[in-house]
C-alpha cells in the first residue's frame, strides 16, 4: 500500500511518499494560500510522483492545525495526535513533531538518543535507555535569529546563510552569519557534551533544514549523524502501525 506522510510546519509543508514498490520520495511546498479541492490537490502531487491518486491516504502531523483546513475533506487522511507516538513521559504540550521524530530515531539506532531538529526553531530532544523522554530545549533557530537581527536593529542588513563560512568575519553580513552560526553551534554542543556524559558514543541526530549546516560545524564530536526526512519517516512508520482507517 502506498501513503502519503504530511508534516505541516512553521514555514512549509514537507511531504513523503512511501511505497513497496518504489524508493520514498520527499519534497517540500509552501502552504497553499486557500483551500484545495481533491482535484487541485491531486494535480500538485502528480507532478511529484505519477502514482499519486485521490485515493491515496495522507499521514499528518501538524504544529500549525488551522493549515489543516486547506486539505480537501474528500481526501482519506488521518491527523496523528501526541497520544498515538509510542514515547513515554511526555508532557502534555510537547510538539507532535518532536516527539515523533524523536521515536523514530530511537527506533532506528535503539535507546537512548538524541535528537536535534534544526527547523523555525530548533529543538533538543533526548530519550533515555527505556525509550521516555527525557527532557529537552527550544531555541530560535537560524532564520529567527537572522530576521531579529535585521528587525531590531538600524544598519544590520538582512542576510541569508547557504555555508558555514569564516569564523572571524571580515565584513557585516559574514560577521552576522558566524555569530549565528558558531553561536548556535556553541549552544548544541553544550547540551551534546552534557548528554553523552550520562550515555558515551551514543547516536546524536540532526534533521530539519539546517541539521546538515549545523552538523558540519560539529564533526568533532563523534556519532552524529544526519537524516533530513527523520520526522516524515516517524509519520510514515506509525501510520503504518494503526489498524484502524483514517480518521
């Protein structure tokens, strides 16, 4: 059976499709500006994978619910809530999509693990050797720091970052670059070294748009890894688990 996995972020809506028959595909779109009929849904997936039907379910887990109203009603999809993501000790209000990136996490490299996701904000996320959470931090990730900078400030300008870049900047723009960028890098590596002072060598994940720029900076460390689509492939996999139909 083939599925759709939807995660309806901050600033964009990440898809995957899963099948037997094929390798996953993923992709990202910003949010549509109105509501989608089946058909125009349709059309914008096809163009992704010629498989893609109506009747294909979608699998979704959302931090902005009321963007879930722009799907069509007519399109078999289930709406994964905290309660469905098999991680103990979680409190009430911890993000769907931390917590489901986080199991999936475990669920490939085993308890513990820690789980960075570099997106809007960033957050920290560790599970301890019985698969709980284990607590966890939220900070503002690249893009919200670059953008309060150039908003609070008179002569800062707006500045866009595709590479690490020098440490010791030599212009405005390079020298607002490494301050986020190395400052960010310092703070994870700060909550990193703690952890594996508990659990040494165990696997730290990086996923979100920034997880393989932040990463780079921190090769030092060892067991890091990245996996860009850790979050679709959480939804995908519980999706999977349920025996019940789509809501």
């Amino acid at each position: 059976m083939s599925r759709l996995a939807l995660a309806i972020g901050n600033s964009r809506w990440h898809w995957g499709y899963f099948s037997r028959d094929s390798a996953p595909r993923f992709w990202d779109a910003i949010a549509p500006s109105q509501p989608l009929s089946c058909a125009e849904l349709a059309a914008l997936l096809r163009a992704q994978h010629p498989e893609i039907s109506v009747e294909t379910p979608i699998a979704i887990a959302s931090v902005v619910p009321q963007q879930l109203t722009l799907l069509p009603a007519g399109w078999p999809q289930r709406q994964l809530q905290l309660s469905d993501v098999p991680l103990a000790n979680c409190y009430p209000t911890l993000g769907l999509d931390r917590a489901i990136a986080l199991y999936e996490a475990g669920y490939q490299a085993g308890w513990p693990v820690l789980l960075i996701d570099c997106g809007t904000a960033i957050t920290v996320n560790a599970a301890d050797d019985l698969g709980q959470f284990a607590g966890g931090a939220i900070l503002p990730g690249v893009a919200l720091q670059l953008r309060s900078l150039t908003q609070g400030t008179a002569a800062l300008p707006r500045v866009a970052i595709s590479a690490e870049g020098d440490r010791w900047a030599m212009n405005t723009s390079d020298a607002i670059a490494s301050g986020v960028i190395h400052g960010l890098a310092g703070a994870l590596r700060g909550f990193i070294e703690d952890w594996r002072s508990h659990h040494p060598q165990r696997p730290v994940y990086f996923t979100g748009g920034d997880g393989t720029l932040l990463a780079r900076i921190l090769t030092d460390l060892p067991n890091c890894r990245v996996e860009p689509h850790l979050l679709l492939q959480g939804i995908n996999r519980l999706a999977q688990a349920m025996t019940t139909a789509p809501d």
